[in-house]
C-alpha cells in the first residue's frame, strides 16, 4: 500500500511539471531572456545610433537611477558591444552649440566636463556686459586627436545693440570620458580674448554731434561762447567700442560719424582763438571777426547775453574816430597835414574836451592826434570843417550807420549844436554801435569797400550794397591805423606785427567807461569789446593781442 502511494506521488508531480513546461514554451508571445550584456555607460550607443538596452543618459546634478538586477542566465547568449559615444563627437559637439545658441545653459552645462560652478552665469553676464542680443553659430570642420579627444572649429556672430554684427572664430575641444563624449570648456571658448585671464570690455564714449558745424564741416571749439547765435552746438551722440584688455586692442567700434551739420561761415581756429582770447575777462565782453573781402563773419565769442555783439548798442568812443577821419580827409586833410593836440579845447561858446593824458603835444601830423587819440584834435577839427552835417552823411552813407536790413546794428543822429557835434566826432552823444557794427567798419578800411556783414555763403537778396570808399581816403586811413600799434595807444598791446587797429574807451553815465578795440589783420577784421572794461588801450587792445597772436 504505501509504495502504492509514492508511486502515485512521483506521478502527479512529473505530470504537473511536464504541464507547466509545456504551458510556458507554447503559450502565445512568449519571451526568452537573454543573458545580460557587459554593462555599458550612460550614453553610449551601438552601430544603429541607438542607445543600448540598460544605459542610463541623466543631466548633471541628477540623482542616479537605480541599476536594475541582471535576470538569470538563460538559453540566448549576446555577443558584447564594444562601447561608444552617442553619436559620437560631432553629434556632442552640433548639440552643444546649438543649446548655446538657443541660450539653453542647463543643457550646455550637462555636456561639459567638470563644469564651473558659475558656468551659467559667466555665459550670461558675458552677453548682458557686451550687450549681445542674437547668436548664432555653425559647425566647422572635426578632427580627431587620438581616440579619446577631439576638436571642432566653428565661427559665431553675436548681434552687438549699437554696433551691430560682431564675428568670431572658436574652438570647441572634446574627450571621451567614461565612454561619453563631451566638451573640455574653458573662457576661451566663448572668445579667444578670454584666454589666459584675458577681458572683453564695452566702452562707452560720449563725442560732440553738432547740428551746426564750422565752414570746415567740424563741430565748434567746445566753450565757443557762441551758443547764442547758433543752436545745437552741444548734441551729443554716445560712441561704443569693444577692446581687448589688457592689449587695448578695439575688435568692434562704432563707425566713423560722417558730418551731417549745417555748415556756417565760422573758421574753428579762429573761433577758437577768440573764445579763448575771453578766458578770464572779469567783465563781459564780446570778439567779433570778419573776413576782409566776403564780409562773412569768421568767429563771434560773447559773454556779454543774448545776441548783444550783434544787436546791442553802446557808444563806440574813440573808434569812431577812423569814420571821423574818413570826413576830414574828405574835407581836405591829408595824414602829413599839420593839427593841434592841446590838453583842453573849447568850442566857442560852447563846451571844453579834453585828452586823457594830460598833455598838450601842440601841433602834430593828423596821423600823429589820430595815433595819440587826440579828443581836443577832433572836436576842434570837426566844428571847423564838417558843420554842414557831412560827419553824419560819412557814417550813414559809407560806413552803414543807418536803419537797415542786416546783421549789425548802428545809428548817428543828427546834431543839434556844436556842442552835440564834437561829442559825436568822438563816439559819444548820438553815436552808438555794436561791436559786429564796428568791425564792419574795420573791415572797410582794409577791403577799400564797406560791405554789410553777413553768416551764409551767399549775399543775402535783401543785403545793402557795398559801398566804396575814396580809394585816398582808405589808403590814409591804413597808414593811420598802423600808426596806433607802433606809436599810438596799443603799442604796449603786444599786438603782432601788420596789425593795424583804433582804441576806444566810451563814456558811460552811471557806469564805468567801455573798453574797444577794432582792427584787422591779414584777411580778418574784428572787434574787441568789453563792457564797462576801462580803457581800451590797457584793456581791449590786449585782449586783440592774444586773439591774434593764437591764430
């Protein structure tokens, strides 16, 4: 019986087994195991490109993946697959510029070995500091150095807000670690001007970008003290250069500016020369420049506000006298012609003028009372010859003291008595000018012909017409004029040689006297003034000095 019973026993558990083999081998989709492969590394991938069964590919700083237990051996075998990148070095090096491209830092900082810890934030800041707003990158040529490193060249432009494209060329350097192919990144790969320590910096410069420029085409002096008669000298534009430090090499600037300005009829070097000629005249004062021939004004520096060396107007005091002498040479004097120079002189029943040295040089060539700026000379002159109003009708007529269209401004009245005539024989009583005014009448000696002053290249069509002076006359007020530089009252100017010119210090009631000097020199005619300055050989005549001697 019992052996019965193990029979029965061994039978049912063959018949259950052979069942349970037959269950598995022929139930439908069945799967056989095969033994596991070598383990092979995150990434790698086999000849299809596809990545092999059990990789793990994980961006840097994640956690790793649990590593699933290998299954039994079983009835299939694998041949081992030899270990590669995925893709290989150029499909690193493509996915790695493009991540860069597309500002995708997360994923650059995954293909890079041991990545900075601010890797990040250096590809940003780099951009943010140098104002990149695009990039865009293409691949160059791979070459393999050995069998675990390689190297891809590749040419970027960065897009630069305010200086536009910006090229360059890197090198992308690549090793196999782990069976993984990623980028060896240093600062160099961003630029090669990183290297060794090396900075790119954006430099901001703020350059002068005039609406209104000299007749050279450049911008004014700076401190032109001209901005009252012209608008925009001060715009600014701002400048950008990307240089290499420490070489100071530039790789981007801004393009060269063309001029864009209106042109004036201003000369820098002589505008500059009279602003300058301004620095530290305590009292406001004013330079006016002609050009001889053209009339057309070369400099106007002015402290005094407003537009006031065009159109403000002052008595002239003894540079008048040159219009004074043009209608005594008319009248019959001559340069040589024999005339007293007393300390005092009083026209009959009339009121006294007097020198302001005191002193009676009895008679003198009229050369040497105009050089002395002899007041009792030209008082006493003019009552004896130009009564019959012909000192008005010589300023008004040939020297544009008169209402008129034009840049400048002047007037002479008509006298009322002897005593208003003298007074106005030396530039005071009705007569008053603007300094643009006075040098118009320079400039009229010099040229032989008055001819208004004017700030454009052609002759404006409601301009007066020029007027020519007695051909005698401009020739005797020449020699003069000279004779106040090397004798007269600016020869302790220090004005340079050929300068010819007139001195004037004007009467002000209620206020210090005015300080003038008029002349020219060369091709330039001006004017100094300076208001309530003193006297204008100690004090204008001066100032002409450097002004001329600057140009």
């Amino acid at each position: 019986m019992r052996d019965r019973r193990l029979l029965a026993l061994v039978f049912s558990a063959t018949a259950i087994l052979v069942f349970g083999v037959y269950g598995v081998v022929a139930a439908p989709g069945a799967v056989v195991a095969s033994p596991s492969p070598r383990p092979t590394p995150a990434g790698d991938s086999d000849e299809s490109g596809e990545p092999d069964v059990g990789t793990t590919v994980r961006e840097a700083g994640e956690p790793p993946s649990p590593v699933p237990v290998s299954p039994p051996p079983n009835l299939v075998t694998l041949t081992p697959v030899t270990p590669t990148s995925q893709g290989g070095p150029e499909a690193t090096a493509t996915s790695y510029l493009t991540a860069w491209q597309n500002g995708d830092f997360i994923g650059m900082t995954g293909m890079v070995v041991d990545p900075p810890a601010d890797f990040g934030v250096r590809h940003r800041g780099f951009d943010a500091d140098l104002r990149v707003s695009s990039l865009s990158l293409t691949p160059g040529e791979l070459r393999h150095r050995g069998e675990e490193a390689a190297e891809m060249s590749f040419r970027g432009v960065r897009q630069v807000t305010g200086l536009g494209e910006w090229p360059f060329d890197s090198v992308l350097r690549l090793e196999l670690r782990f069976g993984v192919w990623k980028v060896r990144w240093t600062p160099e790969t961003m630029h090669r001007s990183l290297k060794d320590g090396g900075r790119l910096r954006l430099k901001e410069t703020e350059v002068r970008s005039p609406a209104t420029l000299t007749r050279e085409g450049v911008p004014f002096p700076r401190d032109s003290r001209a901005g009252h008669y012209f608008s925009g000298l001060s715009d600014m534009v701002v400048e950008l250069r990307l240089e290499e430090e420490p070489s100071g090499r530039v790789l981007l600037a801004s393009p060269p500016r063309q001029a864009s300005g209106t042109r004036t009829t201003i000369s820098r070097p002589v505008q500059a020369a009279a602003a300058r000629a301004l620095d530290g005249v305590g009292q406001p004062a004013a330079i006016v420049a002609l050009d001889v021939q053209t009339g057309q004004v070369r400099a106007v520096a002015d402290t005094l506000g407003g537009k006031e060396a065009f159109n403000s107007l002052y008595p002239p005091g003894s540079t008048f006298k040159v219009v004074t002498a043009a209608a005594l040479l008319r009248s019959g004097l001559t340069p040589e012609s024999q005339v007293a120079c007393p300390a005092g002189y009083t026209i009959p029943n009339g009121r006294s003028f007097s020198d302001s040295d005191g002193v009676d040089h009895g008679n003198v060539p009229f050369t040497t009372a105009f050089a002395l700026s002899c007041n009792t000379t030209f008082a006493q002159q003019t009552y004896e010859r130009l009564r019959d109003d012909r000192l008005r009708a010589e300023a008004a007529d040939r020297f544009g003291f008169r209402e008129k269209p034009g840049l400048s401004s002047c007037r002479i009245q008509p006298y009322g008595s002897p005593d208003q005539l003298g007074s106005d024989a030396i530039g005071q009583n009705s007569v008053q000018a603007s300094p643009l005014c006075m040098a118009e009448v320079a400039a009229a000696v010099a040229s032989g012909v008055w001819k208004p002053a004017v700030m454009t290249e052609e002759i404006p069509a409601d301009s007066p017409a020029p007027v020519p002076l007695d051909e005698g006359v401009a020739a005797s007020l020449r020699t003069m004029m000279g004779a106040v530089v090397t004798q007269g009252t600016a020869s302790q100017a220090g004005l340079p040689p050929d300068t010819a010119g007139k001195t004037g210090t004007a009467e002000v009631e209620g206020g210090g006297d005015h300080a003038w000097f008029i002349g020219y020199r060369g091709s330039l005619a001006f004017a100094v003034f300076v208001r309530h300055g003193g006297a204008g050989g100690k004090v204008a005549a001066p100032i002409a000095a450097r002004f001329l001697n600057a140009l």
